[in-house]
C-alpha cells in the first residue's frame, strides 16, 4: 500500500486534500470524504465522479489513474432533498403547445444558461454531455445532475422551425408519451390534449405536503371550464401506484399514466 492524497471537490468550492492508500475503494473514499464534510450525508454515501465516470464502490483507487492535479468530484444524494419538497408545487410549468420554440423549451435548441453549464462542468463532466443533460431535463439543473449519472434520456423532437403544432401534435406525443391518463381511462394524447392552445405540466406528489395543499387551490380556481384552452396534464413524482392513484383522485386533469 502506498499512500495518496486525493483533492476532493464539492460543486464550485475549491478542492480540499484527503490521503488514503491506494489498495482502498472508492467506497472508502466515499467515507473519508463524508467524514470531512457531513453536510454530504450519512445514511447514504455520496456519489464520487471522476474526469465525467460515475465511480463504482468497489474500483481500487491506483486503478484510477488519479494524478496529483486531478480532483474528483463528491455529490450528495440529490432524492434526498427533494424529499422536502419538489421544485415546483407552488404553480405548473406552462408549456405553450402551439409556438415551435416556447414548446420546445431547451429540447428545441434554447441555450442552457452559461453558469448552470459552467456548475456541472465543475463537476467533471465533459461540456457536451452537460448541454445534452440540460436540453433534456428543459433547464432543470437537479434532473439535469441526475440524467448525468444515470442516463440521459432521449431528447423530445420539437415541430420544425417556423411551424406550429396543435396540443396533441408531434412535440405532446415525444414529451408526454402515447397516450395520457382521463378520468375516463386512457386516451391517445392527441384526443386527449384535442383543442387545447397550452398545456401546463403539473410536478406533483402525494408525499408532498405543500403539493397536497396547493392541489385543491389549482383545481379551485381552474373549476367551472373557465379556461377552455388549457390542459393541465399531472406528472407525478409518487413512489408507488397506490399513491398515484389516490392522489390522481383529488385532480379533474389528465395524467401522464404512472410509470411511463
């Protein structure tokens, strides 16, 4: 065994020095580094990532190739926070259906901003795979983190440049799926989205309390068709179908199915 001093970073602050032999994991790299910052957490190791890679527990470190002017990078886990409350419970995204570009948000081509790619470059992420995640998460940078470490998903297509698509049209089918969930059973998502001039997405849970408060206000004030042109359309962030199903109850508006 040999010993090595590692220069640890966690997001833009500067890198701080830590020495562990290089016969250990990175998963006792992972508690050393949660025992100089505990603000990482304790019931859950933080995710280590080096030049980009996700590093697994059980990778030796001199098989890293970690050089004195290297740093690796140390994300707590990001679920635990939004366990206290979701981003947006106070009011839903609106998503215009019929203009190309406010559809499309940054799925159609719209530039992420500058410091959220300058923050996930810091992380060790190559600035393509960055502006790849964000286009993909619509600008969020938490979903954006997380499509990082586990997979970004496919890009929705927006309408061509120029044009409009009806609620229901191209872009609905490849961001929204298939077909969305009525109170009437499942529909294809351009029946069901059918004369609609925006569409307004609806991150919510049940686990959520402040989304449980604010669910009855949203449907209050969108009570009596008073706004014909819109389609509220829930996208649930439930941890199981029971859930789902009891909270879709309480709503009057569409749903992306669970799971989907």
């Amino acid at each position: 065994m040999a010993p090595l001093e590692v220069k640890i970073r966690v997001g833009a602050s500067e890198p701080f020095p830590v020495e562990i032999d290089d016969e250990e994991t990175v998963e006792s790299l992972a508690v050393l580094v949660i025992s100089v910052r505990d603000d990482l957490g304790d019931e859950e190791l933080p995710r280590l990532v080096f030049k980009g890679k996700v590093l697994k527990h059980d990778e030796v470190i001199k098989d890293l190739g970690i050089q004195p002017t290297d740093f690796v990078v140390a994300v707590g886990k990001a679920p635990k926070k939004a366990e206290e409350a979701p981003a947006a419970p106070a009011a839903p995204a609106l998503a215009p259906a019929a203009p190309a570009a406010p559809a499309a948000a940054a799925a159609g081509g719209v530039a992420p901003p500058e410091e959220l790619v300058v923050q996930l470059c810091s992380m060790g992420f190559e600035r393509p795979k960055v502006i790849q995640a964000l286009a993909a998460a619509f600008n969020n940078p938490d979903r954006a983190v997380e499509y990082l470490f586990s997979g970004i998903p496919a890009t929705p297509e927006a309408p061509a440049a120029g044009g409009y698509a009806p609620a229901g049209g191209h872009w609905s089918e490849a961001t929204l799926g298939p077909q969305l969930l009525t109170k009437s059973g499942l529909q294809p998502t351009q029946q069901a989205l059918s004369g609609a001039k925006v569409v307004a997405l609806y991150f919510s849970a049940h686990w959520c309390p402040p989304c449980r408060a604010f669910t009855p206000q949203l449907a209050a004030a969108l009570s009596g068709n008073r706004f014909p042109q819109l389609a509220v359309v829930f996208v649930s962030s439930d941890r199981d179908p029971a859930s789902f199903q009891s909270y879709y109850a309480e709503m009057p508006w569409l749903s992306i199915p669970y799971g989907s």
